[in-house]
C-alpha cells in the first residue's frame, strides 16, 4: 500500500462536515438522503432503500418523519422554535396544536444533563409523543399557570429507509465492513464526523491493490445496520470483520472498544495500528465506550468481530463514574461534554486529530492485507546464509535471535501477526523476513480462514 499525504484529506472532512452539519439529519428523512447524496461528489455509493413499516428481523422500519414547523408561545413571544434549531423539538415528535399550562408543558421538556446553555438531542422512534428541547434558562422561563401555545407541524409518511453503501473489490470474496451512521441532526462527532473519515478513507483505498473486499455502510444509526443485514444475510459468512468509527474529532488520543469476544485479531491488529500512530493504545471492553452499529455486526447469529474506534477519554468517564457511585449515585456518565447537543458542532472538531485518524485506519487496513499464514516447505533448519536470511546481530540483535525461533512457528497455526506478537518483534520486519522466506521457496502463503480467530 502506498505513501499519502494524510493532510491533504482535511478538504474532503472539512467538506463533508460543512455542508452536512445543520441539516435535520434524523433515520429516514429527506436530509438524510440529501447527506447520501451529497458523499456520492467524493465516492460512487450505492442506495439501498428499505420500505418503512418492513421487518427486519425482530424490528420494523419506522415511517418517514415530516416537519415543518414547531414553537412554543406565549401571549407575548416566542419562547422556541423549530426554524432557530431544529434541535428544539424532540426527533419523531408527533403532531400537536394547542394550549397548555406551564405545568403540563413542562412535563414535556427536556434539557441538557451537563451543560446549561446546551439543546439537548432528544428523540422518540418507536414510541408516539411530543417534546421540546431547551436550554436551561429557557426552561425556567416556563410558568407553571401560565397558558402556552403549543406547535409541532409534522406528520409521518410511508416511504423507505435509505442505507449508502460503497465496495472497492478485492482479490478475494471476503469483506472488510467500515461502519458509520449519518442520522443525529445538527451533530458532528456524534456520527457525521465518522462518515466523513470513512469517505476520504475509501478515497485512498480506491487505487489499492487489495486482497479483500473494502465496504463502507453509511447508515441511519441500528436500523440501518438491520435492515440491509436483514436484506444482505448472504453476505454475512463473508464478513471478516467490521469497524465502526465516530468521535475523532475529540482532542483526544484514539481508543479502541473491543469486539464482543475481545480475542479476535482484528482488536490486536487496531491497538498496533493506533500505536504506530501515537505511541501507545489503550483498549476497553466490548459497549463500555459507545454502543452504535458494531453491536448489531457482534449481535447473535451475526457475530462478525466488530469494534470500535472513537475519540472518549474512557479514562475521565470511568473516574466520573467511580466518584458518583462512591456517592450513591448511579448515572450514565456522557462520552463528552457536549454529546447529544447542539454545541456539538464543526468548531468542536479538530480536523488534525481527524486526519491522524484517517492515517491509523488505512495503517489498520495495511496490517489486515498483509497479515497471512506462513506455512512451511523445507525440512531441517534453514541454512540462513545460502539464503540471505541471516541477520546480523550486530545490526539487529532481536531479528538475529528471532529468526531462530521463528522456524519453529511456521505450521500454519499462527499468522504472521501472532508470530510477531510472540517473538515480541514489529510486524512489519517479520513480514519483510517471511517474504524472503516465501522469495526463497521455503514457505508458502496461505490467506487467514473466517473463523480462525
């Protein structure tokens, strides 16, 4: 895989997040479409469309959501509306018009857990009510006997879900899915950022000479995962592995969220492509950081090895948490603080941590195409010199002594990665040996079975 310029992808993020930020992207919605569209300037997706009320699996598509206008009023003026963010009524609101007294309004209203002068991100799917989304000074204006008028012009329509997908083809018929969702209107970490990464990732991919098959799903977050799983299960047995991204435009070191087995390469091979990048990795269990797409690829009769990686400092979160149950407090500790708000917005995105990102997932991708099963042809040890494999131990002690015991791990029950790992060498040296090996005619290579992890 070749040399890139990773700086040079901030104009297609920087894009991409500038023209999508506002829009009213919510699960099956003309904005969400107007989303797919719009990354089909940078990558030749293809729509899938799945019709509302269909079922996949043990869920149903919910209709199309419809709105037109929404505020709350008095006598006097307009407390919210709609047309000043569309983050003031809650996502899938059903329709109402009338008045009500503060108290009932109130119950109602929602407003941000952390910070005070945010609107929430509230919504409701799958259960028909109506709400409003508030700062909280906007909030306590709110007079229990005074009357308010009540507005929220919407209306549900059949129509069809729309999933953007995109494959660069491969050698093999194995697949390597990139996951990321678009829905979560006026958001930008909290999902569009991802779909922007996964779009300038598949721009680099395009011109690669690549063993598997690259797909990126662009979806409306869970139900657009089901849906085209439910439609594509055919597709399943061929899905090595998945990788979900979101939040990495956070001012953060990347994190890895393990796979719901935890034990499979791909979790090993992202820690190494993360720590090529920065340093060091870190990883935590399987939904402790975010739960979005990769549990429906990790979900039963699916479970492809799915993670995912993100931008939290999990670090801070699981302190938070430890210090309010050391209070008695019980409580959902958010993965930052302007998650599920409107403040989550372009300026809190940090176009150099996403162009780092970019570069450790193509890092990531460059380790799964070269990772293979070496399998031995000679008998006897090597005569390392006859071959040009030996290894100077004045240059390169721990290869020197490596190369040793690496003869002894060539059955075809270990990948190249494992055997890195075992010898604690890099992988990219142990890849340069073995292909002298393979050069040589003393091993073959064999590609890595669905399933041996």
């Amino acid at each position: 895989m070749s040399k890139v310029n990773f700086n040079s992808l901030s104009a297609i993020v920087e894009d991409i997040l500038s023209s999508l930020a506002d829009l009213n992207r919510c699960i099956v919605g003309d904005e969400f479409e107007k989303s797919l569209e719009y990354l089909g300037r940078y990558i030749d997706l293809t729509i899938h469309r799945y019709k509302t009320g269909a079922e996949c699996w043990t869920w149903n598509i919910p209709p199309k959501w419809k709105i037109k206008d929404g505020y709350i009023k008095t006598s006097k003026s307009v407390l919210v509306s709609f047309k000043d963010c569309p983050l003031h009524v809650m996502g899938y609101s059903v329709p109402i018009h009338k008045n009500v007294k503060g108290e009932e309004l109130l119950e109602h209203i929602y407003v941000h857990k952390e910070i005070p002068h945010a609107i929430p991100y509230e919504f409701s799917y799958y259960e028909p009510k109506w709400g409003f989304c508030l700062t909280h000074e906007q909030r306590d204006k709110i007079e229990k006997n005074e009357i308010y008028e009540v507005v929220i012009d919407s209306e549900f329509i059949d129509d069809y879900l729309s999933v953007g997908e995109y494959t660069i083809k491969g050698k093999s018929d194995e697949h390597i899915f990139f996951l990321c969702h678009l829905d979560h209107p006026c958001q930008v970490n909290d999902g569009l950022i991802g779909g922007a990464v996964n779009t300038a990732l598949a721009t680099l991919l395009e011109n690669e000479d690549l063993y598997y098959n690259y797909t990126f799903l662009f979806v409306p977050e869970s139900i657009g995962s089901i849906a085209f799983l439910s439609h594509n299960e055919h597709l399943i047995p061929k899905i090595k592995y998945s990788i979900f991204v979101e939040m990495v435009g956070l001012d953060n070191p990347l994190v890895l969220q393990k796979s719901y087995n935890g034990n499979e390469l791909i979790n090993r091979y992202a820690l190494t492509a993360i720590a090529e990048l920065q340093g060091s990795s870190k990883s935590y269990p399987y939904l402790t950081v975010a739960g979005n797409d990769e549990k429906i690829f990790n979900a039963p009769g699916v479970n492809i090895p799915s993670i995912s990686i993100t931008r939290v400092n999990q670090d801070e979160r699981l302190k938070k948490k430890e210090e309010a149950l050391l209070e008695g407090r019980n409580e959902l500790v958010l993965p930052f603080s302007e998650y599920h708000s409107h403040l989550d917005n372009i300026d809190n995105a940090d176009l150099q941590r996403v162009d780092e990102t970019i570069e450790a997932l193509y890092n990531l991708c460059h380790i799964i195409e070269r990772d293979f099963m070496p399998v031995r042809k000679f008998k006897g040890p090597v005569f390392l010199s006859k071959y040009g494999l030996w290894v100077d131990w004045r240059k390169n002690l721990g290869m020197n002594e490596g190369v040793m015991w690496l003869m002894y791990l060539l059955e075809g029950d270990m990948t190249a990665f494992q055997i890195a790992e075992r010898l604690k060498l890099d992988f990219n040296e142990v890849v340069e040996l073995l292909d002298k090996f393979h050069d040589s005619g003393l091993i073959k290579r064999e590609r890595i079975p669905i399933g041996f992890d």
